[in-house]
C-alpha cells in the first residue's frame, strides 16, 4: 500500500515538472486591429451607411446617411472583459465636422452597453451616452473641446463597475461614478455596433492601435 502511494505521489510530482505542461496564462491585453483579429470585424449593417475598411492597425469609416457602423464580433468568443479594463485607442477626423470615433463598449455584462461619443453635436462634445436615460449632450460627462481635422488625438477609457473614467491626450476629461445609474444605448442605430464596435456621423474618422487592457 505504502508503495502504492509513494509511485502516485512520485507520478504527480513528475508530471508537474514536465515542460511541456504549461499553466493556462489569462490573457491582459488584446490588439484589436491584428492582422489576426482583422476577419472579426463587419459593418454594423445599418442603412445608408458609408464605406469602411480594416487593415492592419486601422480602421477607416467614411461618411453615411449619416451614420457609419463597424462592429467587433468575437468579444465574448475572445473572453474579453466586461468590467475592469481599459480601451486605448488613436483617433482623427479627416473630414466633416460631427463625431469621428463613437465606441461602444460593453459594461458589466454584455447586455449593457454604452457608448464614448468624441465629436458629437457640432464638432466639439466628449461624453458618455447614455447614464439614467440621457445621451452624452444632457449628462453630467458632456465636455466641449475642440478638435482639428487632420489631427490624431489619443484617448483611453477605463471600464470598471461603479466608475467610467477617460482622458484625451493624457488629460482626464470624463469622471464620473455608475455606481447605482442605469446605463443604456441611444435609442436607434447605434444599437447595431453593441456590443462593441465604431461609429461616425457624416464624418470620415480613422482608427488606430486599438488595445483592450485588463486592469488589476
């Protein structure tokens, strides 16, 4: 019996210092715009919507009628998080002069969603839509900043389960606590893009190095 024992305890030893059996490693951070993530990406199929293209480390959406629409379709395949994470991300408006990055993401669960409008209203408004029912021009993270076509602005946006935070170029311009708020869309067809995906309004936007981080 002892002997027994000894050959189980001396195999379970030997099979945990076989290189070849690895520990599964949870990822931290994805590359969106990967060669290998290119195929997951679609338009979001909504009417009248211009031309988009994704290559490798860019996304390009052309001015709809009015709006245009990429969706990512493989976040909950992929095991991207839901909460505690951060979207980084390069952004310019080549031309027009409405929202050229709208992304929506998903918070807490994949069935509620949000969306970071970078442009919206006249050129100039940064905010969240929606918070308890009113879109980014009603809320309190409605800011005004002005914004240079032909320019690339950096922006990331942390997701966490009580709180949204965002900073343009380093600057912190979106702080605001979600803890107890409903969060929802904008009722129409930014609805298509959920649960993650781009957006522009009569606007050519382009973006790039587009990274998904896991935050401690």
């Amino acid at each position: 019996m002892y002997l027994r024992c000894f050959l189980l305890v001396l195999s379970l030893a030997l099979v945990s210092c076989d290189p070849m059996t690895k520990p599964q490693v949870e990822l931290k951070q994805w590359d969106l715009l990967a060669p290998d993530q290119l195929l997951h990406w679609a338009p979001a199929g909504i009417p009248d919507e211009g031309r988009t293209s994704v290559t490798a480390n860019e996304a390009v959406l052309e001015p709809g009628g009015p709006l245009t629409g990429l969706r990512f379709e493989n976040w909950q395949q992929a095991g991207l998080p839901v909460c505690d994470y951060a979207i980084r991300f390069e952004a310019t408006r080549v031309e027009g002069s409405d929202f050229f990055a709208a992304v929506t993401f998903p918070v807490r669960s994949l069935d509620t969603c949000a969306t970071l409008v970078i442009g919206g209203w006249g050129g100039g408004l940064v905010g969240i839509s929606s918070i308890d029912g009113q879109d980014a021009s009603e809320n309190a993270t409605r800011g005004e900043h002005r914004f240079e076509n032909g320019k690339a602005y950096r922006f990331r946006l942390e997701v966490r389960e009580d709180e949204l935070k965002a900073w343009l170029d380093d600057r912190l311009v979106i702080n605001t606590s979600i803890k107890g708020r409903t969060l929802s869309l904008r009722p129409g067809y930014i609805e298509k893009c959920a649960p993650f995906g781009l957006a522009t309004y009569s606007t050519t936007g382009h973006i790039r190095h587009l990274k998904i981080e896991r935050l401690k």
